[in-house]
C-alpha cells in the first residue's frame, strides 16, 4: 500500500469488521460492522471493496471490465469479470490483510433512523469470514463457534462476533419493516442449489432459503445503494449512472388479478405496497406451499427488468424510481468486484464527495472519531416484515424508523439528493404557478439557481479530474451493462437448468405438480415446486394412450384413457413385432434394414420428446428405476385438470434427438403402467456424501433488481 494513498484514507483497522457470505463465496465484496455509541445509538458502517483503486479509468484493464460488465456465476464456477488476483486476493476483503475500502459510516438509533453519516475511502482489517448458515445460527441461539472452521482475526472474540451479528441483526429487522410499510414489493421464486460428488455431477437438489441472516446483509446493502444513488444524483444530475424498474405490464397484471379471483381473493395490483398486501392475503388463502409459490410465480410474470440509465436519457426524476423497492433513487455500489456499473458509481461518489468538500460542507467526520459506549444493550427485533401486520404496524411510526431526507443532517446524502429535486421541482413549476406563494417559490428557485452555478461548474471540472465518462458515454456503458446483465442471467439460468437434467437424467424422480394454465384438450402447463421450473404437457407425448374432453365453461380438462395412433415403420407391426416382406428378395439385407428400424423405433420410444416415447418401456430400461421417496400415488383415471390442481408426475430429461445432450425437463403424469418406482439407495447415499460439495452459484442478492 503506498503510503500517499494510505495517509487520505480513514484508518478502520482497530474496527471489529467481518464479512457475512455464502459458504463458497471467495470475492468479498461487502463486510460490516456496529459499535454501540453513548446514548442507546451505534456506529453502523458498510465497507465495500475499493475496486477502483486498483482499476483505473481508459485502462485495458478497465476496458476489459467494461466490455465482460459482470462476473457469471455457473453451478461449478465463476466466470470473473475481473483478474482472480484482484478479485478473490487483492480487492476481496479477506480477513486478517489490510484492505482498501470505500465506507459508509452512520450514527443510527435502533430502530434504524440515521442521525449522522459519513463516507470516504478507508483501509480496513476484516477479523473474520462469516456465511450464512453461522449467522442463522447466532440468530437463532444454536451457534457452535467448535463445529465451523472459521479463523478470528485480530484479537476479536466469538462473544463479541456474536454481540455484533445479534446487533445488527436487531437494527436490520426494522429497517426490513419500514421498508415494506413504506411500499416495498418482495417476489420469492424458488432457486435450486446442487450438492455434487467429488467429480462434479450434480446428485441431489433443494431449494436455496433465503433466511433472516441473508436479510440482515441485504438491508443494509440496500441502504447503502439507496444512500449513494442519492448523493451522485445531487452532485452530477445529468452524469449519474443509476437503476430505476418500471412499472408492471398491466394485460399480465390483469391475468394475475384473474388467478387470484379463481382463489376467491380479490387483489389490488395499483401499487407495489398494494399488490404486497394482497400477495400477503393470498398466501393465507392459497391451500398448500405450492399453490403459494405459483400464485408468486404469475405475480412475477408482469414484473419488467431493472435496468441501468444515465439521468440525462431521463430529465423527469419522476421516472428514475425503482417500482419494487418503492424508492426514487437506486443505483449499484455494493458489488464492485463482480459489476462494472459500481465501479463507475464508486468513482461518481468520490467526485460526490470532493465536489461537497470544495463547497465546505459538513462531512460529520467527528461520527468516525467519536468514542464507544462501554456497555450497550441489544436493539430488540422487529416483527417480521413481509405480513399484512407490517404494513399497518410500522407505517405509524415509518418517519422514525425510516431515514427521511428532511430529519438528517446537513451534508447528508439523501437530503441532499432531496434538495436537488425540490430545485428541479421548482425550476419545471415556472413562474406562471397559480398557487398563492408561487412568486415565493420562485424566487427561491432563482436564489438556488445563483448558487447552483458555481456548483455546476465545479461539478464538470471534479467528472474531467476523475475520468468519468461524458454522457453519451455513459449512457452506452449503462446500455451495454444493461445487455451484459441480463445475458449473464440467461447463462445462469442455463447452468441450473443443465444441472437439473443432468440430475434427473440420471435418476428421474416422482413429484407433485401444480397445474398453472389449461390449454384445452390438447395440453397444460405446470409448475414443479421441487424444481422451481415450469413445463408444459402434452397429452399425445405422455407415453401412455390418454383422450381429452375441454369444457370451456368450467375450464375444465377431463383426461381419460384413451388409445394410441403411433404409426409404426414400415415392416413392423403394431406391437412391434418383425413382419415378412414378400417384395423383398435379399433376405440379408432384409434383416439389416429391419434391425436398423427396430433400434429406430426403440430409441423413439426412450425419448420423452418423442409421440412414439412409450413410458412403460421407458420406465422399465432405467437402471435404478425412478425415485419416490415421498411414495406419491398414481393419478386415477378419469381426472379433471384445472387451474391449481395438484397432479403427480415423473419428471425425467428429454434428449437432442442428433446430440443425446439433456436439453429440458420434460414431466409425464404418473399413471399405472406396469412398472414399478423405487428409491435407489445407492443414490440416496451419494447425495448424503455429495453434501460436502455445494455448488459455488450464490444467491446473496435476490432483490436487487
């Protein structure tokens, strides 16, 4: 570390700070930290690696993380999108080494109203690498520091670690509630983690649980990303990269308000606090988990993506706010090693930064010195955020437990961010206003105008000292960012969806299905809630003779059994069997070409995409046959299919029909055909060993977009 760097840092290296990520995870972007202050306040602090100091601007380093724009996380690997040097050693916040960071320091009460904040960059000493699952346990009172291989680091103890994570555990509760109370819209779609054998082949799935200590990381990653986005967006109005969520599709908004209806819940979908409430309502009214999580399934489908923009491709600020957080001003900035949009946001806040210290505001630096209380007592938790109760409890109180521009200190960020769009406000009104102190507001706006001259142009001159992109510039790299997002989404995507055929190639399994959407007599989708993943289902590809009856007043599927109309190769008979050819005269030949297309018909009948896939013969060529570990029973025929209904089925992988390669999950309704499904022990004991290999995919930040 160079010591002219060194010497502008705040120097955090006798702060007690740790890092809260998944088992696997080795770029630590994120670590945190609380001391308890005099007078029942903490010292809260967010320290994120300071990836900018080590990637300077127009560089081919920088250039390189443009153009890659985000790390890709596959079941078995990362994609970096920086060097692994930088990203899992030198920047990643490994504890027991000094580090560069960019914090964000607040004075907090417990319910998690800020009174002060400072931020800057700083060299931190992390004493410790925590995931997940420890912290859960901390939580919930059943931590064993003896059953975790985890190293403490300068001189911290478990009973300090532990009083740190239950206090910020308490102040991350109520800022969770105050967030919904105030609008805030959570989908929970179910994401699967792999257990892998030592070779790397997927042996067992479950669903990823997002729990109360993935909470407490996320809250205040979140108010830190809410913080920034409003101090780059008082200091260059027109050059801050931030990330904004339109409004749902209102025609997909109007099929889930139908779904709801069938339910006998009348939804509001006019807000996301709204629609919060009414998935809240829901929840209680659906009769089983899945039916749950299909209901959130749909509520999902309306949802469009996130994207990031540069504020001069949107002058109005009405349309920079963020539908699901239900907040005006978002950005990125607590992932810099695996997002190059925060890399520009922490370079954007920096210049924030120097542009208030030329205007000599106040940077509170007195919070960073100030001394700890010698005792403090634990911030009791709040009740749980995503109820009904949360919504009506805490908005009472929501102006305390909430940070409000208006209440913070001069020099805040978001009182700054809020002054600016007052101005802005103001300066649209025009004097022509009709309201009684329009010439007041006016001349204000033109007072604020005077002074917001010189700010400007100081603000141009900070942007050209740092580098930062014109804003043609950075609206390309927002639109390049926005594209790189998402392709990196559809490869995970992917990855998991592979990984999930590879399994169930394997060892096809018996399940529950939810009918989501009937389409006539021919077909009908279903959700697997094991899965997570939607299938659709053809009656001619069940491998088993069904018929279809559709009632369209009723909505209604009757399946039955019906007869099969395969049409068979040429030679063969209906049952398969080999028949003579008079017209043939070269009785080799003949057996050849016969053979040939009787492995024709038999690889036909294995493929679960095929109209001639035959589900006995299928079933009775598996090695291990099928597992059924819940002993789900055999659908009974007739049965009437509708929205909801709850069907079983045995999900298996269909194969490229050139490659042999698994492509997706294919389900078929488990019916009686004369085979019989077992759970394989074999299988069930790789899966228990393959415990020690998770997948490296992580999940950290679900609601950031």
């Amino acid at each position: 570390m160079p010591p002219a760097e060194v010497a502008t840092r705040a120097d955090f290296t006798s702060w007690r700070i740790f890092s809260i990520d998944p088992i696997t995870a080795r770029d630590l972007d994120d670590a945190l930290s609380i001391q308890p202050l005099p007078g029942g306040r903490w010292r809260m602090g967010v320290h994120i690696a300071d990836v900018a100091a080590f990637v300077k601007p127009n560089t081919p380093l920088d250039d390189e993380a443009q153009i890659r724009g985000t790390s890709v996380y596959l079941v078995q690997k990362v994609i970096p999108m920086l060097p692994r040097l930088l990203c899992e050693q030198l920047c990643s916040l490994q504890p027991g080494d000094l580090r560069f960071a960019f914090s964000i320091v607040w004075e907090m009460g417990h319910d998690g109203h800020i009174y002060k904040e400072w931020a800057g960059r700083s060299i931190i000493n992390s004493c410790a690498k925590l995931a997940y699952p420890m912290v859960q346990q901390i939580i919930e009172g059943c931590f064993d520091p003896n059953r975790w291989q985890t190293q403490l680091y300068n001189g911290a103890t478990w009973e300090q670690v532990i009083f740190d994570s239950l206090a910020l555990h308490g102040i991350a509760s109520h800022l969770r509630a105050a967030r919904f109370a105030n609008g805030s819209l959570r989908l929970n779609n179910t994401k699967l983690h792999f257990a892998l054998d030592t070779g790397g082949n997927p042996v067992s799935a479950s669903p990823y649980v997002q729990s109360e200590a993935n909470h407490l990381v996320e809250e205040f990653m979140l108010l830190a990303n809410m913080r920034v986005a409003a101090k780059i967006a008082w200091a260059f109005p027109k050059h801050a990269l931030l990330r904004r969520h339109p409004p749902p599709s209102d025609r997909k908004l109007a099929e889930f308000k139908a779904a709801a209806e069938a339910l006998g819940v009348s939804v509001d979908v006019s807000t996301a606090a709204a629609l919060q409430r009414s998935l809240t309502a829901l929840s209680k009214a659906c009769r089983d988990q899945a039916t749950q999580e299909v209901m959130t399934l749909l509520a999902t489908k309306p949802m469009l993506l996130a994207q990031y923009f540069c504020t001069n491709e949107a002058p109005d600020p009405a349309t920079w706010r963020h539908y699901a957080l239900a907040t005006d001003l978002y950005t990125h900035f607590t992932s810099p090693i695996r997002r190059y949009p925060d890399v520009i946001v922490h370079r954007l806040l920096q210049a924030a930064l120097d542009l208030s210290k030329q205007l000599q505001e106040p940077d509170n630096a007195d919070l960073v010195t100030a001394p700890m209380a010698e005792h403090a007592e634990l911030p009791a938790s709040a009740p749980p955020a995503d109820t009904a109760t949360a919504a009506t409890t805490a908005a009472a109180n929501a102006s305390d437990a909430v940070p409000d521009a208006s209440s913070s200190s001069a020099g805040s960020l978001a009182a700054e961010a809020a002054a600016s769009q007052r101005l802005d406000a103001k300066a649209r009104s025009g004097p022509s206003s009709s309201t009684a102190d329009s010439d007041t507001l006016w001349e204000q706006a033109e007072a604020d105008d005077a002074v917001a001259a010189p700010r400007e142009a100081a603000s141009e001159a900070l942007l050209k000292q740092h580098q930062l992109p014109d804003v043609i510039t950075m609206a390309k790299i927002a639109k390049h960012s926005n594209e790189t997002k998402l392709s990196a989404r559809m490869v995970s995507d992917g990855s998991l969806r592979l990984y999930l055929c590879i399994m169930l190639k394997q060892a096809p399994k018996v399940s529950w299905a939810v009918v989501t959407s009937v389409g006539g007599d021919k077909f009908f989708t279903v959700y697997l809630p094991e899965f997570g993943c939607e299938a659709r289902m053809y009656l001619n590809l069940m491998g088993v003779p069904l018929a279809g009856s559709w009632d369209g007043t009723s909505q209604t599927l009757t399946i039955s059994t019906g007869h099969l109309a395969a049409q068979q190769p040429a030679g063969f008979a209906a049952n398969g069997d080999v028949v003579d050819n008079p017209m043939t005269t070269d009785a080799e030949q003949q057996l050849t070409q016969q053979q040939e297309e009787q492995q024709q018909v038999q690889r036909q009948e294995m493929l679960l995409n095929s109209p001639k896939f035959n589900l006995k013969i299928w079933l009775e060529c598996l090695p291990n046959g099928v597992l059924n570990p819940s002993h789900i029973p055999c659908a009974e025929l007739p049965s009437q299919v509708q929205q909801f209904s709850r069907i079983p089925v045995v999900v298996g992988t269909y194969l490229n029909k050139i490659t042999c390669h698994p492509e997706d999950v294919s389900p078929k309704l488990w019916v009686p055909c004369g085979a019989q499904a077992q759970q394989v022990e074999t299988i069930a004991n790789q899966a228990a060993t393959a415990q020690m290999h998770p997948s490296v995919m992580a999940y950290e930040n679900l609601i950031e977009d």
